[in-house]
C-alpha cells in the first residue's frame, strides 16, 4: 500500500503518555538536564548501583518542556532531577543522595 509507513517504536500522542511507559518499561528512569548538577549528582549516584538505568536529558528534546509539565502533573515535582525507582519518584538529586546515606 502506497503512502503506509510502519515504525517498530510507539507513537505517543501525549506526554504524559511518553513518560508513564517509560517508567513502566525501565527499573530506573532520570528525567534531568544535561547541565543541572543535581541531574549529574543523581547520575553519579545511580551509577554506583551497578544496575542499568534510562537518562532521558530533558535538554536535549524538541518535546522536553511538554514532558517536563507531564511530570509535574505526575509527581507534583516541577523541577529535575526527577527520579524513579520501580516504578515510583523517589524526588530529585538530594533525595537520591540520601539514599546512599
């Protein structure tokens, strides 16, 4: 059929979409900023479990500002880091460095 593309990736039509499956498919998910030094310290601290992780910058999308908002509607948190542990927002670099505490 003329003009019919087929992609193996989603198609998401909302935001909010985007990032409740990609919390949902990924044990570990940081939503931050390639420049923010708590996303990097939350990274720092990720990295030392050994375990794989997703990094999605926020910076670096067309669409980051809309996700970021999506988040906010989620978490309630409007800033980044945003972080998640199964499935769940555990807060931001600090938060994420308490842990390790």
């Amino acid at each position: 059929v003329t003009g019919v593309q087929t992609c193996a990736l989603p198609i998401y039509l909302l935001p909010m979409d985007y990032v409740k499956s990609t919390i949902s498919a990924n044990s570990i998910v940081i939503f931050g900023k390639s420049y923010c030094p708590y996303c990097i310290k939350a990274v720092r601290y990720i990295e030392q479990l050994g375990c794989p992780y997703l990094n999605i910058n926020l910076d670096k999308r067309e669409d980051g500002a809309t996700i970021q908002s999506a988040l906010k509607d989620l978490t309630g948190r409007s800033t980044v880091p945003n972080v998640f542990i199964g499935g769940k927002s555990i807060g931001g670099g600090d938060d994420t460095e308490r842990l390790f505490k």
